[in-house]
C-alpha cells in the first residue's frame, strides 16, 4: 500500500499549499478561477469517456461500445442515490464539519474532489499493482498529478479538499488488499475497467457543470452509478 500512502499524503501537502495561496486571492480573481477549473474539469471528464468508450480498428475507424449500459447505470444509479439521499446526507454532514472548523463548502470540495480522484483508471490499475507485485510506480505517478490537482482546487473549494485523501487511502487500499480477488475478475472482463471509468467520467462532467454554474446537479446521489457496470457483470457471468 506504499503507492496509496503516498497518493494520501500528496493530496495533503497539495491542499495545505492550496489553502494557504487561497487566502490571498481577490474574490473576483477566485470566481474567475472557479469558472475556469469547472471547464476544465469538464474537459477532463469529456477526455475520460472518449478513451473508455471509443476505440480506433483497421483502417481507423472509429468505434463505440457501452453507451446503453452507461446510460441505464447513470439512471439506475440516480434513482438509487435520490432514495438514498446520499447528497443530502453528505451535506448534513459537510454543515456539521462547518460548523465545527468555521470554514464554508466542505461537502461541494470534499465529493468534487474524492470523486476526481478516484474514478480514474490509474486509481484502480495502481492499486492492483501495488497490491499485487509491490510496484507503486503508477501510483506515484497519480500522487504528483493529484497533489498538483489539489493546489489548485482547493483554491477554489476550499477546505473540504483535503479531507479528499481519507476516501483516496480507503478506496485505493481496498483494492492493494484485495487485489488477487479482483484481478481476475478485470482480466476475464477487459470491457469493465472501461465501463466503470466511462460513467465515473460522466459523473466528473457533471461536476465541472456545477463549478461553472451551469445547472445544479446532485452529484452524490449519481455515486451508486459506478457499482451498476459490476453488478451487471456478475450478472452475465451468473447467467453464462
């Protein structure tokens, strides 16, 4: 779990820098910048679902796979979120940690940033290989980008970015510990890591949305979106 450690720690170090060039920015200079990171964001997200669902055969034609199942993991997912109401409980939770540490928007830095992090495929191909060989080497890799990441979106969330590195040591330590159980199951079905990454990618777009203001989408309640493509797994491995 070297490589999730240090993965961790960069997010860390990143957010305390971040909070401390956050404070002598204008407000002007930081809505600015909030505008630009959620294009960015944005972008990210578009680039993401690109790589996940197109591929390049013969004679470079363009090909696309996975749009129906993302779609019915996004609607499942966010049906399944809204019962739940795990936005709403994410923010009851963020206003207690508000009102504890006197700082404003926990919960929008904190989800916004966890779920940059970790839906990536380096998260889940890192950490199967820090958990499988002891090689770290991608990990290391995502630590520079996500604490280069974190510099830059704190200045614009604030505080709940940091706390971001609690669910990135969880998610990807889960996955080092139990990498020889589910190695297997992303060798037999190369289509998943994809599909996993493709709604994750939509879920980063509809972040970048809410930074530039463009409509309010509850992020949150779209997260059991991402367990969808697994299930449906399994279910075809059951039924084969």
């Amino acid at each position: 779990m070297t490589g999730t450690i240090v993965n961790a720690l960069a997010i860390v170090a990143g957010s305390v820098l971040g909070l401390l060039v956050k404070k002598g920015l204008p407000h002007r200079v930081e809505e600015t910048v909030m505008k630009i990171m959620g294009l960015a964001v944005g972008v990210i997200g578009l680039n993401g679902i690109i790589s996940s669902m197109f591929t390049v055969g013969e004679g470079g034609k363009l090909s696309s796979s996975g749009e129906l199942l993302m779609l019915g993991s996004l609607v499942a997912g966010s049906i399944a979120g809204e019962l739940l109401d795990l936005d709403g409980r994410l923010n009851r939770f963020g206003a207690y940690i508000e009102s504890k540490t006197k700082t404003d928007g926990f919960s929008r830095g904190f989800v916004s940033a966890s779920i940059i992090y970790c839906v990536g495929a380096m998260a889940i191909i890192g950490a199967l290989n820090d958990g499988l060989t002891g090689d770290s080497r991608v990990l290391f890799i995502k630590s520079a980008l996500d604490g280069i990441t974190a510099v830059i979106l704190t200045t614009t969330l604030g505080f709940g970015v940091l706390f971001s590195a609690v669910p990135v040591f969880v998610y990807q330590g889960a996955i080092s510990l139990l990498a020889g159980a589910i190695s297997p199951l992303v060798s037999q079905a190369p289509a998943l890591l994809g599909n996993i990454c493709c709604v994750g990618y939509v879920i980063v777009i509809a972040i970048g949305l809410n930074l530039m203001e463009v409509c309010k989408i509850r992020v949150a309640n779209l997260l059991p979106a991402l367990a969808v493509p697994i299930l449906y797994q399994c279910a075809q491995a059951l039924l084969h």
